[in-house]
C-alpha cells in the first residue's frame, strides 16, 4: 500500500493528539477522586462502555466469540480494552491496537486486573497496520474506522492483514442520513466530548459503506442505534438532548426510526 503522504500524516497527527488525552470513557467519569487505571474506575465507566451500554453490540461478541474461540482476533482501537477483554474471556486469542499510548497502556492494566493475557497489546495506526499480511482469523473495528481520516484506506489494511476467509467485525460507521448526522450539522452537537469533537467523523451512506468492502463477501449489514440513548453529560444542550429530542423522536414509530439510525455495522468475509 502506499505511503501515507505529507497531508494524511498531518490528519493522522492531529488524530493521535485528540485521542491521546481524550481517552474513550473519560468523558464517563463523574467522580473525580478516582484513580485513573484502578479497579474502581474501570468499574464506575464499564456501564457506559460500548459492549455494555449497546446490548446489540455484546450479542455479537458473543456470536462472533462463539465462530473464533481458539483463533486469532485483532482489535483496531481498542481503548481501555473492553471489547478485547469480552474476547479474552470467550477463549478467542486478542491482539490488542490502539493508536495512543495512554490507551494501550490502560488496556494493559485492564487486563492485567481482569487476569486475561493478550497476544500483544500494543500502538499501531489502523492507516498502516504493523503486521505482515494475511496473518488474522478476524478483524473487530467498533466506532474506530470512520474516526482515522481515510476511511477506505482503513478498511483495506484490514483486508490486507486478514486471512482468506477471515473476518471483518465492523461495528461500526457512522450513518446519513441519520439523526445524529442532522443533530451534528445542523446543531453543531459533539459526539465524543462536551467541550471538542474529534479531527474527524466521517458519515457515509450504506451505499459507500458497503462499496468500502471490495474483495469481501459481506454476511451481515445492518442499522443500528435507531433509538437516542441516555447520555453522561450536563448542561443546556444535554438538558435539551434529555428532555426534548430523545423523549420526542423515540416516540416514532419503529419502522420510521429505522429510517434514521445512527449506526452500519457490517461483518464480511475476506475473498
């Protein structure tokens, strides 16, 4: 693959800072005098982590878990470590990326007090993946990809370092149109954190989505996060997000909130 030119690497930076202090699950905390890294600080934000906080999301550990026991599973943005750590625990070998330091670290100590043992837990940018091609069973992205700055590019390192046959466990990318697409655009609402939102957050259509998986045999496509979900924030804008907006469209129908969610994931099989 090409070398990632002087623009990208500028995009990439600014993306390495961003998450660097801005750790997914900070934003989680609303008892300070917790030690960052203790066993009751990851116990205080795990209810609002991604496998926990979308059930949809554990039932596919769960069932992707059930097809990988054994084999080998790379985590591109693992965060502190959850996701890998529901993996571990179902008896699937993990090698754990994330592209800042503070968050390998964290993961390391996660596991570390979870008693699990990872491959390697290590940096690793998802544009320029470290590994040697076609060396794992499966891929499992969850909110990582469209985040990176080069989102097809993204997708094709994880083809690349797949095997034949292996799988792409995508949850997820962001959607348009969807709810929070209009409430990002034209509300210039954050999506990560209160005070600065990410360097990027690309939304796709389905139809980009899926284009994305050239040289895969997608098996499952589906919308998710139709409904607006609790948030851990405050202020006037979480007050209007809490009392306004979600009471107000999670009373439309199903079949017309699908229409607006947030989420495509997608699960594929490397040709």
């Amino acid at each position: 693959m090409a070398a990632i030119n002087e623009s990208q690497q500028s995009i990439v930076s600014a993306v390495h800072d961003y998450w660097n202090v801005h750790t997914l699950g900070l934003q989680y905390v609303t008892e300070k005098q917790l030690e960052v890294g203790s066993p009751a600080f990851f116990a205080h934000i795990r209810p609002w982590m991604n496998p926990f906080k979308f059930p949809w999301i554990m039932a596919r550990i769960e069932r992707e878990a059930a097809l990988l026991r054994g084999k080998h599973l790379l985590e591109i943005g693992c965060g502190m470590g959850y996701d890998s750590l529901e993996f571990l625990k179902r008896g699937v070998r993990v090698t754990a990326t994330d592209l800042t330091p503070n968050a390998v670290e964290l993961a390391r100590r996660h596991f570390e007090l979870e008693g699990v043992q990872a491959e390697v837990v290590r940096t690793a940018d998802a544009l320029d993946l470290p590994f040697d091609d076609d060396v794992f069973d499966a891929v499992w992205a969850n909110g990582v990809l469209h985040a990176t700055g080069d989102t097809a590019r993204a997708v094709r390192e994880v083809r690349r370092v797949l095997r034949p046959g292996g799988r792409a466990i995508i949850s997820h990318f962001y959607r348009r149109p969807s709810w929070m697409y209009v409430l990002h655009r034209l509300g210039r609402e954050n999506i990560e954190y209160p005070e600065q939102d990410p360097p990027v957050n690309e939304f796709l259509t389905e139809r980009e989505i899926e284009a994305l998986f050239d040289g895969f045999r997608i098996v499952e496509a589906a919308r998710e996060h139709y409904r607006a979900l609790p948030v851990r924030r405050s202020g006037l804008k979480a007050a209007l997000y809490r009392y306004g907006f979600r009471p107000a469209y999670n009373r439309f129908p199903e079949a017309l909130a699908m229409r607006w969610a947030y989420k495509y994931s997608v699960t594929a099989i490397k040709l």
